[in-house]
C-alpha cells in the first residue's frame, strides 16, 4: 500500500480542495508578520543610509567653503601692505 493510498484510507477520500486553500491561506498568513518587518526594517535602512550621504555632502560642501575662506584669510593677511602714494 503506497502513501498516497494510505493518506486516502486515512482521510476516507482524497485530501479536498478546501483543506489545501485553508493550509495555504495559514501559512500566508503565519508569512505577513515576518514579511511586515523586513520591509519596515529595510526602509528604516534606507532612509538613515541616504540621510548620513547627504549629511556629508553638506558637511564637506561646508568644510570645503570653510578651508576656502580660511585660506583667503591666510593670504590676505600674508600680502604685505601698500606704500603710500607719494603725490597725494
């Protein structure tokens, strides 16, 4: 006696549709937590990753302005003044 027939023997027929769509629809929804919280997980993700890339973006735009104006200073202050005009 092979499985198949035993399985019928035990349920007295062959296993119904209805049983099958019942199972699957308990194993669909056992799935949608798990599912949930890799998406809510994954998005979460994504969101600080792209925040911390523009947080540096704008943190090296700045530090670039401000290396530029310190080195603006730095060489104003390095020019020696101008002598003063004899005529005037």
């Amino acid at each position: 006696m092979g499985p198949a027939r035993r399985r019928r023997d035990l349920l007295g027929s062959a296993p119904r549709k209805d049983i099958v769509v019942d199972q699957l629809w308990a194993v669909l929804l056992a799935l949608i937590p798990s599912v949930g919280v890799g998406f809510l997980f994954y998005k979460i993700m994504k969101l600080i990753l792209e925040g911390d890339r523009r947080e540096r973006l704008a943190y090296s735009k700045w530090q670039a302005e401000h290396d530029r104006k310190a080195q603006s200073e730095q060489t104003d202050a390095a020019l020696p003044d101008a002598p003063p005009v004899n005529g005037a």
